[in-house]
C-alpha cells in the first residue's frame, strides 16, 4: 500500500473522488447562461461540489465531483437534484451511477423508457460541437 501522502497525491483510497454524471433537461430554450450561472453557484459550489460539461438552449450534460465518500456524496447529490426539482424551468433530470473521476471510465448511463424524448434530443445534437455527448455514454 503506498504511504498516505502519495495517495493523497494521487486521489487513491481514503483520498479517491467520486462522481456522478448529471444530464438536465429544460422546458424552455432561451435564458440558458442564466441557468446555467444559477446552477454552478446555487447547486455546484453551494453545496461544495465542483462539475465540467456544457451544454446548449434546453439540455445540459455535466459530471458532477462529489468529493471524497467521507464527504457523505449522497447528501450532495441530494442537494444539487432538490435545487433541480426546484426549479420551474426544469422539466427532467437524471443521473448515472458513482465513479471514480480520476481513475475510472465514465459508466454508462442505462436509458429508461420514459427517456425516450430525451434520447432524441441527445442525438439529434451529438455532432453539434457545444455538446459532446453520446447516449451510449451517459
């Protein structure tokens, strides 16, 4: 086992960072730097948490870091997604499994039935460059 000060160094053990990915649907295309302004500080650094990503108009899709599970990640998580239900301009969300985001891939998300609308959405603007993503990856 390595000494405590590389495992720190690394984010390995006690010191790993979780994350979840997080893709949020809005019911209204203009409006979204507000948006998204308002959710970096009321629901990312509010609550101690940190995320990259991005998005455009009317979905967002960000991984957001949690911290170390002694930071108790499910209240965090919990936290960000009550600011998301909050929210009126919101109409959906969902969120992928913990993992690792230094050393593990990021896991894929399994579609439910009711995600069919955002399926679509997803793919119809994977090739458009403000938002990378491919729904075999959330």
């Amino acid at each position: 086992m390595k000494k405590k000060r590389l495992r720190k160094k690394k984010h390995t053990g006690e010191f790993a960072e979780w994350g979840r990915q997080l893709v949020i649907l809005r019911n209204k295309k203009d409006g979204f730097d507000d948006f998204f302004d308002a959710f970096i500080e009321e629901a990312i650094e509010s609550n101690g948490c940190f995320c990259g990503g991005g998005g455009k108009e009317d979905i967002l899709d960000v991984v957001v870091e949690l911290g170390p599970r002694s930071g108790d990640t499910d209240a965090k998580m919990m936290k960000v997604t009550a600011w998301l239900d909050a929210r009126e301009d919101v109409k959906r969300w969902r969120i992928g499994p913990e993992f690792d985001v230094w050393y593990s891939e990021r896991p894929r998300y399994q579609m439910k039935a009711e995600d069919v609308e955002l399926r679509a959405i997803v793919e119809a603007r994977k090739d458009q460059p403000e938002i990378k993503v491919s729904i075999d990856e959330l």
